[in-house]
C-alpha cells in the first residue's frame, strides 16, 4: 500500500528531500535551477549584520533588522535570527528570500527525519544538511541569484556547551572558539571582537548580561560602519540565546539595558 | 476464470473480519483523553513503543500488526509532511488526512479478496486552536473512522471497548479533568478494559471466584513487566512541536491507581 507515491523511499531514509521528490535522486533542493546567462560574478553577501558569540551558559544571537534591496532599504524589521530546532538558531545574511526558504526546508528536514525514524537527527547530521543546502546554491549565487551565507549556534548537550559554526560560499564549514559573524557589516568589526578578546578576555567566560553588552555594542559600531547594517534607533535588534534548557528571547528591558539606555 | 458470486463476496469479507478480529483480540488498550490543557494518550506495553508523532500537533496509537501499525504511521507522516512543507501547517489536518488519504487506501485493501488486510485499530488525535476544535478519530481496519469528542478508545473487542467508554462517558461528563485526573481515568479504563477481554477468552474460570477490581487487576498486571507509556499533546505551550512523551516520574506522580 502506498499512501503517496514517493513515500516508500523516502520513509526508509527518513529524507524529506526524496519525499518530496519522488525517490532518491542527487540531493539537489526542489528550488529553481538557475538560468544561464553572464558569469564570473563574485559571491558578495550583503545586507545585514549577524553574530553569535558564546557566553557562560550557552550562545548568543543578535542581528540587525534592516533589509535591503541596491540602496533601498525594503523592511526595518526583518527577522534574521531564527530557530531550526529546540537547541539550534541559524542566523542568517544574504538573500532573505533564500535564508527563509532555507531554514523552512531545514527545519522540516529534521522534523520529518525525527518522526519517520524515531530518533533525532544526530548534530553532525544537521551540519551535513546545511552544508548540503550551501553547496547546492553555489551554481545560483554564482550568477548573482539569492547567495546567503549562515551562522550557526547550537546547544551541544552531549558536550554540555555552545557551538557556533560559520561558512563560506563554497559551503565550507568553520567551528569557531569564541565568536562568528557573517553579513556585510562583519568584516569592518572583525577587530573589535580580537580587541575585545585580548582586553576583557574570552567571550566564553562573560555572563550573560555582559557579553549581551559587548555584542549589541559590536553591532551598533557595525551600523555605524555598514549602510547595509541598520542601527537600533527605530527597532532593537533581534536578539535570543540558547541554554540547555532550550531558546530563549531577550526581553525588550534586556535589550534596552544592553543598549546603555534602560 | 473462475466465477466469483456475491455469496463469494459474502464469506470473504465475513472470513476476513474474523482473521482480523482474532488477531487484534490480545491487543493492549490504547485511550485518549481531552485534558484540560490537551490530549493525553496511553497505553501499557513491552518493549515496543506503540503511541507516535505524526505532525505538530497530531499523535496516532493503534492496535494490530506491528508492520501494518508502521505503514500507516509512515504513509500518515509522509503525507503530512509533505503537505506542510509544500503549503502550510495549517493546511495539514485530521480531517482531510483521514477522509482523503488514509480511509480510502485501508478500505481499498479491505475490499480486495485477494490482498492482505490491514490489521490494525488506531487512534489519531489532533489538536485544535481551542479545545472545541480538538478531534479524537478512531480507524478501523475496514476503513471507516469515526469521530468523538473528549475521549476514543480502541481495545481487543467491542465489548471491552464498550466498558471503557461507560467508564470515560461518566467520567468526564463534568468536563475536561486535569493531566494526572485523565492519566487516572486512562489506567482505569485500560484495566477495565484488558480485563474484560481476558475474561472473554477464558470462560470456563470458576464462577465463584470475584474478580479483581480493575485497581487491583491493574497493580497485578504493572507487576509483570508491562510499562505504562503516555504522551501528551500541549495546548499552552510555544514549541512548534507539541507532542511529548511524559516521563516516568511523571507518570509515577500522577498515579493514584
């Protein structure tokens, strides 16, 4: 008996991809492929500053809210911070068409495999995943069309700490000590996080409230620096954590008090 | 070609009906129950689990054939997700999976003589916005489904199933109990009903004998090795996901029993 055509396959490997593509097949998503044209373009990430940095308990996310398009600013208040799993939080800086529909295919990618085979998708397995989303996109960004570029955090519960994870746009994966960024606005202040390093020691050790400080600091000094970054002046950034106990928001007074203007 | 009258029809699916009520006769209860703040299923078993998630907010438990539970299961799962992702969430419903999808593949195979039935009795709940939009669906292995409000029970036999349902009707017609009030409710209606279907299949025990109390029926049973499993689906909660399987000191604290 088969309730779906596709399903015999893909209940048996637990991939989404291959239910929704009828049977095993490369792995390429079920996204346009891309038009031939003019080449030789630059893979440029643009619009936005991310970063995670890890702190006492966990890891922290915060991001700017501005979306862009050429010079316009399209949206102040975009959410680049967001959720794959109960543990995990994918920021993300690139084409936000893209990173939505990413993170769409991801998190039901690890549902379904969750469900189908009764267990969770193991945390390497999840890495392999977005990896294979980033390679699969290169051919597309390579000729300019919805190029996006990730930063990962994620509570490792077997290890009892944060990870945090950053890519180039080959799909190339980085596992970082202390901090990742990613976004236009993350180059300029890529020494403000080694000078914060060196002077105030490794993120690592700041509690909460206090590496919330550094880091929405580092992104002001960001949106300062990047037109493509936005400042907090309209909207507060975005900004959650991840503990063992799961993903938790920044209250608005957090924020604020993070700011300097509680 | 050999003819094959309706009488053939007749006998075969009464045949069929027999096999299957014969084989889903040693199943062990399942019971749902709308609690104040959600659905809660349970059941008592082995070793394999028998209550899963099939989407965000829907849960299935069945009775039956290991690989015929699993196909379902599977074919429910692929349906949904594949409905999700594709649309949206909101899209993936009991309603249409089990009158678009599923009853109709159960009945076909029902329908054909020469195929193997589905042995399978399952449960599916669903949670709603509200808990007036709460659905309970039993399926049946003939394909049909029926829908109840506040609680649904599957079991060996219609008469064991019938005793649960007297014993859930009057107790939660004062409406929807609390999570450890519907754990207690499900154990008892379990006992209740297990015990009937044993007593079926043993009809020559002394008469004079008293039988257990479905109390203590249910303290002798949990002394043989069989585990209670519940799982809940949370109404007031803001994961995606709102199934989740209640740990065993949850269970252990809520059990008056």
């Amino acid at each position: 008996m088969t309730l779906s055509n596709a399903s015999e396959h893909a209940s048996s490997s637990g991939s989404l991809l291959e239910l929704l593509r009828g049977g095993p097949d490369s792995g390429r998503l079920p996204f346009p492929t891309p038009v031939s044209g003019p080449s030789g373009r630059d893979i440029d990430t643009h619009s936005t500053t991310v970063i995670a940095v890890k702190y006492k308990d966990g890891v922290i996310n915060v991001a700017d809210r501005r979306a862009t398009a050429g010079y316009a600013v399209m949206y102040d208040q975009a959410e680049k911070v967001l959720p794959l799993d109960d543990h995990t939080l994918i920021s993300i800086s690139g084409s936000f068409a893209k990173s939505v529909e990413v993170v769409r295919y991801l998190r039901h990618t690890f549902k379904y495999f969750e469900r189908s085979q009764l267990q969770p998708m193991s945390q390497e397995g999840k890495l392999m995943e977005l990896q294979r989303v980033i390679v699969n996109n290169v051919p597309a960004a390579l000729q300019g069309i919805g190029a996006f570029i990730p930063v990962l955090s994620t509570f490792d519960r077997e290890q009892d700490q944060g990870r945090i994870y950053f890519y180039d746009a080959l799909g190339g994966q980085f596992e970082t000590a202390e901090y990742g960024a990613a976004g236009s606005g993350s180059g300029p202040i890529r020494g403000a996080f080694e000078y914060i390093l060196r002077t105030k020691g490794p993120f690592r050790d700041m509690d909460r409230a206090t590496a919330l400080k550094e880091t929405l600091t580092l992104l002001e000094i960001a949106a300062d620096l990047d037109t493509a970054t936005g400042g907090s002046a309209k909207h507060l950034p975005a900004a959650k954590y991840i503990t063992a106990d799961g993903i938790t928001d920044f209250t608005e007074q957090e924020i604020k008090t993070g700011l300097g203007r509680a | 070609m050999p003819s094959f009258s309706p009488y053939d029809w007749n006998e075969s699916i009464q045949q069929r009906n027999e096999y299957i009520e014969d084989r889903l006769r040693e199943g062990s209860p399942v019971i749902a129950v709308a609690y104040e703040d959600g659905i809660l299923m349970l059941t008592l078993r082995h070793n394999q689990r028998k209550l899963y998630e099939i989407y965000d907010k829907l849960m299935f438990g069945a009775i039956g054939n290991h690989s015929d539970i699993e196909q379902i299961r599977i074919g429910a799962i692929d349906v949904a997700h594949a409905e999700g992702f594709s649309r949206s969430a909101d899209d993936v419903s009991l309603q249409r999976l089990a009158s678009f999808r599923l009853s109709p593949a159960i009945k076909k195979i029902y329908s054909d003589p020469f195929a193997q039935p589905v042995v399978l009795k399952g449960i599916f709940a669903e949670l709603g916005k509200t808990a007036d939009k709460d659905i309970l669906l039993v399926l049946s292995y003939d394909g049909e489904f029926t829908i109840t409000p506040g609680y649904a029970v599957i079991g060996g036999s219609f008469g064991s199933e019938d005793k649960m349902s007297d014993h859930l009707k009057s107790a939660t017609a004062d409406g929807a109990p609390s999570l450890g009030t519907a754990v207690n409710l499900a154990l008892k209606a379990w006992a209740i009903g297990k015990q009937h279907a044993e007593s079926l299949n043993r009809p020559n025990d002394d008469e004079d004998d008293t039988p257990p109390t479905p109390e203590e029926f249910l303290a002798e049973t949990l002394k043989t090795g069989l585990v209670i499993e519940a799982t809940v689906l949370e109404r007031n909660v803001t994961r995606e996901s709102r199934y989740r399987v209640l740990r065993a000191d949850e269970v252990k604290e809520f059990t008056t029993v």
